[in-house]
C-alpha cells in the first residue's frame, strides 16, 4: 500500500470512529430500525479494497445509527396590550371597542369620523357619587392638652365631650346637605374613615343622624391615617420641631422617626386610585338592569385629619407644592364638599362660595380652576390652570 492511501484510510478510520462515538452518546441514542443490522465494531484486515469497502460500510451504518437532533420548538406567548388609565380626568369615560364588520363598512366609516356613535363594550357606566365629602374629627385629647402625646399613643387619642358635640353636629349638616340636595328620597352615604380612635368617635357621633337604610357601606382605611410625628411625643422637643418645619417647609419637612407631608402625599396617592377604581367599577352604585328603578344617589364621606384631607385636595386637583403650603387647616368637625358640576367633574365651587374657599387658602388661580370644575366633564383638561404650563416660566411676562 502506498503512503498516500494508508493517510487516506486513516483519515476514513478516525471520521468513522468520531460518528460512531456520536452514535453511542445518551443522548442521541436510538435502537436501530427492523431490518437494519446495529451498529458493529471496526473490521480488521490489510489490503486496502477490503478495509476501503468495511470503512465504507461502518460510514454508512453510523449515519443511520445518529439521529438528527430533536429541537424543541417553545411555544409562542400570548402578547396582550394593556390599555392604562392613570387619571381622574378618566373617571365615568367608557372605553370602546373595535366595530364589528372590521373596520370596512359604511358604520364604521361613520364611527371614524363620529366617535359618539361607536357602540359600547358593555352597558354605560353607573353613576359617580353626587358627592366626595372631607370630614375633620371632633375635637380631640391632644387638640387641648400636647402632653397628652407623651402618654398615650397618638392612634389612641380620643374625642373630648365637645368633640362628641362636634361630630354630632357634623352628621346633623350633612343628613340636611344630602337630603335637601338630592332630587328624591333615594339616597345613601358610604363612608371611609382613619383606624385612629378619634376618627372613628367621629365616625359613630356623625353615624347617629342616620338610619340603617341610608349607610350603604363602612370601610376602615389606614392610608387615611393621621401624619406620623413618632412614636411617644416630647412635649418641648416636639414645638422645637414644629417651629423647625415652619422654617424649612410644611411639605417636606420629616419629623424624627415620622413622615413628611410628602410621604403622606405618596400614600394617599395610592388611596386616590383605589377610590377611583371603586368608583369606576360601581362598587357603590350597581348598574341597574334594565326597566329597574334607577341606583340612589351616593354620598361619600371620608372621615380623617386635617393634613392627610389638605393632600388629598392637593392630590386630586394637582395642585403644587407653594398651593398646599398657602391652605389652612380644617376645624374640628368641619367639612368641604367636592360635588358633581354641570358636567359630572368634581368641584369645590358647587357648593361653597369663592369666599369660604379664599379663607381656606385658594388663590384666584385655584378658584378659577374651581370654576372651570363646576362645569367641565370627565376626560376634559383646563389647559388654562397655574400648573398645566406657562406659569411655570419667567420669561414670558
């Protein structure tokens, strides 16, 4: 035998093994189809036709013997788009959907250009409650004695007898605000209200002027909680820490070991929406079916603390930090009422004057806006407000 054919045979020799190790790895073994011989050990012999013509048939035997390896094809997800409605301006918008003969008859070319006519997904949303009211507790321990903070936890702080009074009187205005200011008998109140001692004396001092059948509903809230000033409060140390936040800021300023206003706006942000799912899915009106007689009229009273109710203003109309900071606090049973305007948006204006909101701290900025309110409607914005643009900018006065 040559050189040149013994290099060739050897070069075939160490192909044939290669495939034949591939053939007999775990994972690509394979039993041999009926009929077909398995495969066997390399032949041994010296002249080349033969051990040509073996090497040939070990080729051949550990092609059939690998199998070409299995890919597993994965499943393709499901993509589904997700539609996010991020604002009030949203609430009592319905969405719509695709028109059923796909895009292409003469209805839908109407519903292009007439977005009124496009029909609903599902029957028109229940009414928004006529009213959101914001109720401060009654007078409390702590409101006429600070040291009462030095021994009593704050969540425990009770009412004092005038504060007893004081949310008597409360529940008393508003049975006559909700009963004089809907258009029938058909009414009722759901209220929210702080796990703090005091707010819940409220709650039942306020609960007196009502019958069973007008409560539709109580839910204990703890994002309605009072700011958190720390735990057991030094009297003295806590007026040197009031009169550090006068000075540095009502809004940002952290009390040792307790919340800023602005932790207090992040929490009631997260209370805003789920409000604001509540109202959307009609957990307080039902959708009535039809020919039934219509859902009454809700009323929803949120029963908390002075600041935590100035933020949630603040939240809700989007105004700034220098707006928050010019409002006064709410007397003790005292209340403001946001109400549904001409066009269902909730306004400061339908029910109080531009003068008992100017004393409460409004600008005239924030009363216009108020005004705009009382008549705009859900998904509608007031390009015209302090804190949609321009007067942010100096330099175009």
């Amino acid at each position: 035998m040559s050189r040149r054919s013994w290099l060739v045979h050897v070069a075939i020799d160490a192909r044939a093994g290669a495939l034949e190790n591939k053939s007999s790895s775990p994972t690509h073994i394979q039993a041999p189809a009926e009929g077909r011989p398995p495969c066997s050990s390399p032949p041994t012999g010296r002249a080349s036709s033969q051990l040509s013509s073996c090497h040939k048939a070990r080729m051949a035997a550990a092609a059939r013997c690998a199998p070409a390896p299995a890919t597993a094809a994965w499943p393709r997800s499901r993509r589904r788009r997700l539609r996010c409605r991020c604002c009030e301006d949203t609430l009592g918008v319905p969405r719509r959907r695709a028109p059923a003969d796909g895009g292409n008859g003469p209805a839908s070319r109407d519903q292009l250009h007439f977005p009124e006519l496009r029909p609903l997904p599902y029957p028109a949303p229940p009414p928004r409650p006529r009213r959101i009211v914001l109720v401060r507790h009654g007078q409390s321990e702590g409101n006429v004695d600070e040291s009462a903070y030095t021994r009593v936890p704050d969540p425990l702080i009770g009412l004092t007898p005038k504060g007893r009074r004081d949310a008597e009187d409360c529940g008393r205005r508003l049975h006559r605000l909700f009963s004089d200011g809907s258009d029938g008998d058909d009414w009722k109140v759901y209220f929210y209200v702080s796990p703090y001692r005091r707010t819940l004396e409220t709650l039942r001092g306020i609960g007196l002027a009502f019958d069973a059948r007008r409560i539709a509903g109580v839910r204990e809230e703890p994002r309605l909680r009072e700011q958190d000033f720390g735990n057991f409060q030094d009297r003295e140390k806590m007026r040197a820490e009031k009169e550090v936040r006068r000075r540095y800021g009502r809004f940002f300023y952290r009390f040792p070991d307790g919340e800023s206003a602005a932790d207090v706006y992040d929490r009631i942000t997260g209370f805003r929406e789920t409000l604001r799912a509540d109202i959307d899915i009609g957990r307080f009106q039902p959708p009535s079916p039809p020919g039934a007689p219509s859902a009454p009229e809700m009323n929803l009273v949120l029963v908390s603390h002075g600041l935590t109710l100035r933020v949630f203003l603040m939240r809700w109309y989007k105004w700034t930090v220098r707006q928050f900071e010019g409002l006064a606090n709410f007397d003790n049973g005292g209340a403001l009422v946001m109400q549904t305007g001409e066009g269902g948006r909730y306004s400061l204006l339908v029910h109080h004057s531009a003068d008992e909101l100017r004393e409460f701290g409004l600008t005239d900025e924030m009363i216009d806006d108020q005004m705009w309110q009382s008549t705009a409607r859900p998904g509608e914005l007031n390009y015209n407000f302090i804190t949609n643009g321009p007067s942010f900018f100096t330099h175009f006065n």
